[in-house]
C-alpha cells in the first residue's frame, strides 16, 4: 500500500513516547510553534499497531476519534484497487474494531461493523467476543446462530464461546458447541481440544472431559495441564497425581502451570511425600524460587501439617508480597497456631504491608478458636477503615466472627446491611442461628432463601439438621432429610446422619435413633456412632451405650471419645467401679484425651486454661515429689497408716501403733505439725476400723456424697471457676504450703492434712468465686476425676460438668450434716486400743 495520510492533533495529547514506539523512518514530525500541530505520515502496518497500541494503553479519548476520522477520509479503505490493498486494508478496519470493542463500547463496534465495507471472519469474531466478554451473552449467541447458518466461524469462533462457559449452567451449551465441532471437523484441532476439556471440567462434566483428553490425537503441555487442573478443580486429587506421572513419563514436559496443579494435588490429598518430591523436583529445575510457586509450597505444607517446613519457605523467600504473606497466616491458624496467627497479622500492619480484602477474610476465618469478640471488634474497625464493607467475603468473615463470639446481634446486623448476598453468606447466617439455638429463626432465613432463589448447600442443609437438634424439631429435621435429596437432589453425608442420630438422641428416643442407623444405605461411621454414645451419655443409658462403644471400638479402637463417653455413663449411673476399668482400659491402650481449651474473657483481659499431657505429667511429678517429702500428704487411710488394703486387723493395728509413736510429740519433738499428723492417723484408723473396706474402696454400697465416711477436711478447688494469678484477692496465696499455681495459672490444693488450717479456712472465707471447698477424702478423688475431664475437654462435657457442679453442692450439704460415729465399745479389756 502507498498511499499514506496525515494525522493532526494537538500535540501536548500526544503521547511522548510515540516516536519511540513507532518505526522512525516512517515518521515525519513537524511542529509549528504557534498551533503546535505534529504531522505524521503512517502506512497500514503502522496505523494498525498505533490502534493496537491506543486500545491497550488507553489513549483512546485523546487518539481514537482522530485514527477514526484518518481512516474515514482515505479513500482506499472504501473502494481498494487491488488483492494487496484490500487486505491491508482489512487489517486496519479489524484493528479499529478491536479498539471500540476493547474499551467496551458495543453499540459504536456494533455500528462500524454493519458500516464496514469489508468483514471477515476475523471481523465477526472480535464482535461476538465482545459480547461475550461484557456478559451480554443473548446478543453473542443471536450472533453466534447467524454466523453459523452463513457458515462465517472457524475454530477461533468455537474457542471464544468455549472460553465463557465456565459454570454449570453452561453444560449444555459446552455440548452443543462440541456437537457443532465435530461436525465441522474442528474437533481435531488441538486448541478447540484444549477449549472443551477446560470447559468440560469447569461446568464439572469431569467424565467428559477426561472422555476428550482420552480421544484427542494431538497433545501438548496446555492438553495436559488443561486435565490436570481440571481433575483437582474437582476434587479428583488421586487422578491428577496419576495423570502428572503420566505425563512425566511420556515427551511432553511440564510447566509451571503444570507443577502449580500437581502440588494442589498434593495439598488436596494430604499426600506430602509427593508434595517433597516434586519440591525436589523443581529446585533440580531451578524454579522452586519463583514467588508463584513458592506460595504454593508454602500452602501445600501447611495443609499437609508441614507448617515447619512452610515457615522456613517463607523466610527463604527473596520477594515476599500479599499472597506470600496470606498464605503463611492462613497456615499458621489451620496447624493451631491461632495466636501466633493473629501476631503475624499485626506485624504485617506494623510492616506497612498493604492489607487487602482477602488478608482481611482470611484472619476473620482462622483467628477466632479463643472468642475474643474485642479483637473482632477491632477487625471490623480496621474493615471499615479500608473500605471493604461491600466485599463479600468479608463480611461473610465477620457474620462467622460475631457468630463465634457469642454476638448474635451484630452477626445478623452484619448480614442485613450487605448489598451483594452469596450462598456463603447465607450458610454463615443459618450456621449463626443453629450455634446459638435459635432454630425457628434458622428455618425462617432457609424460607427466606428459597423465596429469593439461592440454592442451598450440603452446608446449608447441616446447619438446618443442627438447629432443629437443638430446639426438638424431629418432624422437620426428617422432613429436611427427605427435601435434601429428593427435591434438590443432594446427597447426604455422614454429618447429616449423625445429626438426625443425634436429635432422636437429645430427645431419648434411642430405640428409634438404632433404627435409623440399621436403615441406613452406607455402613456407619465413626461420627454416628459417637452421636449415639453421645446421647446415650446425656440420658444415662448404659445398654444402649455399651453397644454404640463396641461398634465405635471396632471402627476405631484408639478413639478417645469412646472411652471418655462410656465413662461419663458409669460415671452418671453412680458406677464408680466400670468407669475406673474404663480409664484404666483407656491407659492400657494408650489412647491420650485430646487437648482441651477453656477461654474466659474477665475484665477485658482473656484467660486460657490449657490442659496438655506434658503438663499433666509435670504435675504429676510435683505430686510425687511432694509426697517422698510428706508421706502423709496423700489422704488415702491405707496411704496414711502405710498397709496393704489387704492387710490383716493385727498388721492395721500394728502400722497404727507405730505411725502415733513415730509422729508423738515426745518421740517427733522437731516436727512442727505432730499433732496434725496424730488427727490424720487417728481419723484413718477410724475410717478402717468403723465401717467395711469394701464399702470404701469399692464404692457400690456407700456412696461418698450420701454417707460421708469422715470429716471433711481435705481441700478441693474448683479449677474451671478459679481465676488463680489474675485474682485481685490473696486468697489461695494465704495458705502456700497447701495451695500451688499450677501450670495452667489456676490455684491447685497439692498437700493435704498439714498445720495450715486456719490459713485454707482464711482462703475459703476470702475466695470470691466460691471455688475452694472442703471435701472427704473419698469425695476429693472422685471430683478431682471429674474435673481432669472437664478440662481436658471443655467443649463436649456438659453432662460432666453439670455432675461437677452438682456434686460439688451435694458435698457441702452433706458434709455439714456429718456426725462422727460413736466409738464401737470393747467386748473386752483385751480388745481396747491404747491411742498411746
């Protein structure tokens, strides 16, 4: 093409760069100082780059009128003398089509397409691509249906309407559209192979496409790694690790992409060995350094419970950005790292790092275990500060947040005010009302929901199975059920099993509940089979639990819950003696309690009382190193008096003579509490000596609360209610040698029977929360069982800690109406016991 044309404007809209941008033996500037007009004399090659240039840098208001207008006023473009000149010109006509359709401008596109003297293929494809692509799908596919009845598409045509459908509601339209390939032939064609399998997996027909990749004949690394990423978008972690080593295996190499999708395999599958190999794999390669990737490892490890290994990831980075960062806190707060979680995050705003809505929706998921409502309160500040109240995440995070901490209001505040809902918010809301058993008001929000056209979840339907739980609902629960699979078609799980077991547990229908679970179509599982242990427990059913214990042992034989269930039944039936088999059976075995938490929020300062097995065993250690000092610190009588519980009246009588005459004041004169110590012998030997062993050891016809068997002299401290460091009292401080602070902050009675009386009586009288009582030896063992329960595992032991408490009060009732038994009288002078 010769012909060349001028192009004027204003010289201060031009860009300073386009004389670099341009080739400079095409351009001809001249500048008048007066009208500061630039001239330049452009060909087709470069008119068609300086609009590919304007559409991509944005310079269209100052530049596309003018390009326009100079195009226009050629008369080349309208009436071409030659083949040449014709499809140069073609080429500019397309390149400014592509510029209105680039900056959104339809209607204009729209209207220079019909006035174009000249289309193409290429012409039709930028239209139907720019609806596409602003959603006007109705206008693209009135396009689309012309095209094909003109026979005007091509494999790219195919391409573009594939690149949209990437939801469910496109299935049917990815069909047709691979109906119309394989009828035009374009089916062979690697990119239109490549487009349906993308498609396919992303409309979640994960059998056709893998059904595509399997026929194609052509493959490259887009193929592979199209099918890869497509299989773990489902969910089919396995299948993309296999088809990885596949294609390892075979010519094609992997890319970055390739290898970013093999370690979410890895992260979805918990496999972490593969997850290290292919770790190893890249740093041989040497791209294990790029950021992209690095974030990846980093989350891989951390859902596989590497967070060691993601840490020093995360120091080693170079560049460490948003992503990085995001995906180490999120990390942190899944592997129980929760504090140090919401640390991270404040030295990411102490750093000045820019903190974006998905930073702010990962800490309001992760950081909230220990209900600290003040900090979430402080994060919604930050929320409105940053202006993210519109984003949905976030506030879906903040309806959990509130949720969590015990504010309902202000979790339902959170949820009207928001413009844009999704099924999450929903969920979020539902879940709220359930947690904090409101489940009228749950049901409501579901009719709601229906109403407005937001299809529920599995999530949605176990929030629903969970309220109705808790308020009683059995009808509707079960009515749930049956909508969940026949009217929306989805298929239940283990949790919505278990919560219908659950809620004809709560009722005490657990004949029905073992009906329920011998109709079911799946085997089974462990959370079932708990839910009826659970409820079992709650009502005290020792036949019906001992069955759900056996099949939950033959599930799994090192649960935890079983054991402590089953020994919250004996222990609710009063039968002492199964639930020390139980413990004892639990010990055997080897099966630990899992950690506990208990979280109070005093005062606006949050106490933990975290009870660990390693602090238990140092405890344990202090006990035992206390009482080689202090033989007499244990309250057992047999412990006290040094015999066997075995032993013979003659041996019982004969340690007793010698443990007066050792602790007599005569004999012990440097001993500061002899005559403490000759009480609790004294009161010993009457123990044994008044009433059966067997009632006091065993336990099954004397019942320590009903019958207290002495005095009550030992010191119990409720632990669940003591504040211990933090207390604004002396209280337990009074009496040091009986009162310890434990490990977990909290105030601990670790010696009994010394001469500190007055002071524990001083402590009990001073104590604010009424936690330090006085108990029977025989009372003390038992609730300190019980408390070591409670602890240990605070959020599912209501049945323990009512029996806590409620023991706790039989104990100071009874206690106070104790009268000491009169002394059996002798038969015979030979009979009587010298105290001396």
């Amino acid at each position: 093409m010769n012909s060349r044309w001028v192009i004027q404007k204003v010289s201060s809209h031009l860009p300073s760069c386009l004389s670099t941008i341009l080739c400079p033996s095409k351009i001809l500037i001249r500048q008048s100082p007066s009208y500061q007009v630039s001239t330049f004399l452009l060909n087709h090659v470069d008119m068609s780059l300086l609009l590919s240039i304007c559409g991509r840098e944005g310079w269209f208001p100052h530049l596309g009128p003018s390009l326009h207008a100079s195009i226009v006023k050629n008369p080349e473009f309208f009436e071409p003398v030659d083949a040449d000149i014709h499809r140069n010109a073609l080429v500019v006509w397309n390149s400014l089509l592509a510029l209105y359709v680039r900056r959104g401008k339809l209607s204009d596109a729209l209207k220079l397409f019909d006035e174009m003297p000249m289309t193409d293929n290429i012409s039709q494809n930028t239209v139907f691509n720019g609806f596409l692509k602003n959603r006007e799908i109705e206008s693209g596919f009135v396009l689309l249906k012309r095209m094909v009845r003109s026979g005007g598409f091509d494999q790219a045509t195919l391409t573009i309407v594939l690149s949209v459908c990437d939801v469910p509601e496109f299935s049917l339209v990815t069909k047709m559209i691979h109906g119309l390939a394989v009828l035009s032939g374009y089916e062979k064609e690697i990119s239109v192979g490549n487009t349906l399998v993308t498609s396919y997996f992303k409309c979640g027909c994960s059998v056709s496409g893998r059904r595509v990749f399997d026929e194609m004949v052509q493959r490259n690394v887009i193929t592979w790694t199209a099918v890869i990423s497509g299989l773990i978008q489902n969910e089919l972690h396995e299948d993309g690790l296999r088809l990885f080593s596949l294609m390892r295996s075979g010519l094609v190499h992997p890319n970055s992409v390739t290898y970013l999708s093999a370690l979410a395999a890895c992260s979805g599958s918990q496999r972490i060995m593969e997850g290290q190999q292919i770790h190893a794999l890249l740093w041989k390669l040497g791209i294990d350094s790029e950021l992209c990737i690095e974030s990846v490892l980093m989350d891989m490890y951390s859902k596989c419970g590497g967070i060691e290994e993601a840490w020093k990831i995360f120091e080693s980075t170079e560049e460490i950005d948003e992503v990085s960062m995001t995906v180490m806190l999120v990390g942190l707060a899944q592997n129980g790292y929760e504090e140090e979680a919401i640390q991270f995050f404040i030295r990411m705003l102490e750093a000045g790092v820019e903190i974006d809505a998905n930073v702010v929706s990962a800490v309001l998921g992760v950081s909230f275990v220990d209900n600290s409502l003040s900090l979430g309160k402080q994060l919604h500040s930050l929320v409105i500060k940053r202006r993210f109240s519109g984003n949905t995440f976030v506030n879906n995070g903040l309806i959990n947040m509130y949720s969590k901490c015990g504010d309902l209001t202000d979790s339902l505040s959170v949820f009207r005010r928001m413009s844009k809902r999704n099924y999450v918010s929903w969920n979020s809301m539902i879940a709220a009302f359930a947690r904090h058993g409101h489940g009228l008001a749950a049901l409501e929000l579901y009719e709601e929901m229906i109403t407005l056209d937001v299809k529920p979840t599995d999530v949605t339907f176990l929030s629903l199975l969970h309220a109705c739980s808790h308020v009683g609902l059995i009808d509707k629960g079960r009515e749930l059920l049956n909508m969940m699979q026949d009217v929306h078609v989805i298929e239940p799980r283990a949790e919505h099993y278990a919560c219908i077991v659950d809620m004809l547990g709560r009722a005490g229908r657990l004949q029905e509940a073992m009906g329920f679970i011998d109709s079911l179509p799946t085997k089974p599982d462990c959370l079932i089979w708990q839910a009826l242990l659970g409820a079992c427990s709650f009502h005290g059913d020792t036949e019906v639990g001992r069955y759900a214990a056996e099949q939950l042992f033959q599930i799994a034989p090192d649960s935890s819950a079983a054991h402590i269930l089953m020994a919250n039944i004996y222990s609710s039936r009063g039968n002492w003696k199964e639930r020390a088999k139980m413990i004892k059976r639990m010990k055997a075995m080897g099966v630990a309690k899992e950690t506990g938490m208990k979280v109070s929020d005093l005062r606006s300062d949050t106490f933990s009382i975290i009870q660990r097995k390693a602090k238990r065993a140092q405890l344990s250690h202090l006990v035992k190193e206390r009482s080689r000092v202090d033989p007499l610190s244990s309250s057992s009588p047999y412990s006290i008096l040094g015999v066997d519980p075995s032993c013979s009246s003659s041996e019982l009588k004969a340690a007793f003579r010698a443990k007066v005459k050792q602790y007599h004041p005569d004999v012990n004169r440097e001993g500061s509490s002899s005559d403490i110590m000759i009480r609790r012998i004294i009161q010993a030997y009457e123990m044994l000596t008044s009433y059966s062993r067997s009632e006091i050891i065993e336990g099954e016809c004397l019942d320590p609360f009903d019958h207290p068997e002495c005095e009550a002299l030992d010191v119990f401290v409720n632990e669940v209610l003591c504040v211990g460091k933090r207390c604004s009292y002396p209280c337990f401080k009074t009496a040091p040698q009986v009162f310890s602070c434990a490990s977990t902050g909290t105030a601990r009675a670790m010696s009994q029977g010394n001469d500190e009386d007055y002071r524990v009586q001083t402590a009990v009288n001073q104590c604010p929360r009424n936690c330090i009582h006085y108990v029977t030896p025989s009372q003390r063992i038992i609730l300190e069982e019980l408390l070591d329960s409670v602890l240990d595992k605070p959020y599912d032991c209501s049945a323990e800690a009512e029996l806590l408490y409620a023991l706790i009060v039989k104990a100071q009732f009874e206690n106070n109406r104790y009268q000491k038994p009169k002394k059996k009288q002798p038969e015979s002078s030979t009979k009587h016991v010298d105290w001396l």
